[in-house]
C-alpha cells in the first residue's frame, strides 16, 4: 500500500494503489512529500530525505518555495547531479 493524498478516502488519505489508480484520471496524481525547515545562523534550509536539492531564505518560506523552484527547474531530484531529464 503506498500513502497518496485523498481527502475522500475513509482511512485517514491512506488508499492503496489500485484506489489510486482510478481516481488518478479525474484528478491528477497526489503524494505527501515532507520538506524539512531549519534554522540556520544565515536564514533558513529547506531539505528532504534522500533529495540532494535543497533550498535557503531568510524565511522558512522563502526556503520552502526556494526547494521546490530547484526541483522545479532541475526536474530531479538529485540536485541536478545524476538523474537530470
């Protein structure tokens, strides 16, 4: 069972795979990701586990949207080192 976003789902946003995959065509592919924000001397970091990407701001918002504008631009998820499409 993979953990996807569901605000209909019964469990809590848990639904398995094949629940997902009918759902999928009517409303786009969802999945929890966790972004974790630190507090550095010089602002903020904004990392996830096994993602090389990472971003900084001197807001944990700019940090976060930082993160993701990376992932965004380098269509991967390994800082733009291995993997990149």
């Amino acid at each position: 069972m993979s953990e996807y976003a569901a605000n209909d789902s019964p469990r809590g946003g848990v639904v398995s795979d094949s629940e997902e995959l009918g759902a999928e065509a009517s409303r786009g592919r969802r999945r929890w990701a966790t972004i974790v924000l630190e507090e550095c001397g010089d602002g903020w970091r904004a990392t996830q586990a096994g993602v090389a990407a990472e971003g900084r701001g001197e807001t944990a918002a700019d940090a976060a949207a930082a993160y993701c504008q990376r992932i965004a631009e380098t269509g991967d998820r390994n800082g733009g080192r291995e993997g990149a499409r």
